[in-house]
C-alpha cells in the first residue's frame, strides 16, 4: 500500500543516486523557507499529476502543505527565513509524503 515509510525507503534509494540533491537542498530557498522536499519537488501549478495526486492525501498533510506553501510567500514577502527548528534540512530523513501518490498516478497511466 502507499504510506509514509514506503516513501521513505525509496527516496532513501534515490537520494544515493543524485547526491547533489544533498547538498543543493540544505542550502536552497525552499528549506530556509521551511518546505518539505516533496513541497518544492512536486508542485501543483507546474504539474497536473500533482494536481490529481495532492487531494489524495490526508486532510492534515493537505493542510500542513498548504501552510508550509503559504508561510514560504509570508517569508518571500518579508525577506526573511524560517526559524532553523521549522526547517526540514535532513532530506535522507524527510518522509516523501506526496512521491508516492504521484507515482500511483504514473502507474495508472501507463
């Protein structure tokens, strides 16, 4: 089934074949802003699998990534940065909470 640990396991696979993703993602905009890597990775005006596959989460982890999104433009705006406890740096520990239903969507189509 599609859960949170599945997602975990494989990002942990992939992770080890783009090692720049390592490096690049505790330094990047996104996670000074306080984004999850799959809040960055999988966004839903730039594709429409995201847009399918985000209202099949969990009505929390939909309203969790809806104010992570929203507190992301409030630091743009205010040129600042997420508090470092907010951020979610550690990306081999990051849970993919959105990859694996983008890739039920893949699958779906092929």
């Amino acid at each position: 089934g599609i859960n949170a640990e599945y997602g975990k396991q494989w990002y942990q696979r992939r992770v080890r074949g783009m090692p720049y993703a390592k490096i690049f993602w505790p330094n990047s905009n996104g996670c000074a802003s306080g984004l999850r890597f799959d809040d960055w990775f999988y966004q839903q005006n730039l594709s429409s699998e995201v847009a399918e596959a985000a209202p099949r989460l969990d009505d929390i982890e939909l309203q969790l990534r809806n104010f992570r999104s929203l507190r992301e433009s409030q630091h743009r705006i205010e040129r600042s940065v997420a508090p470092v406890e907010e951020r979610f740096s550690d990306i081999e520990n990051d849970v993919r909470y959105l990859h694996p239903w983008v890739q039920q969507w893949y699958q779906r189509r092929v």
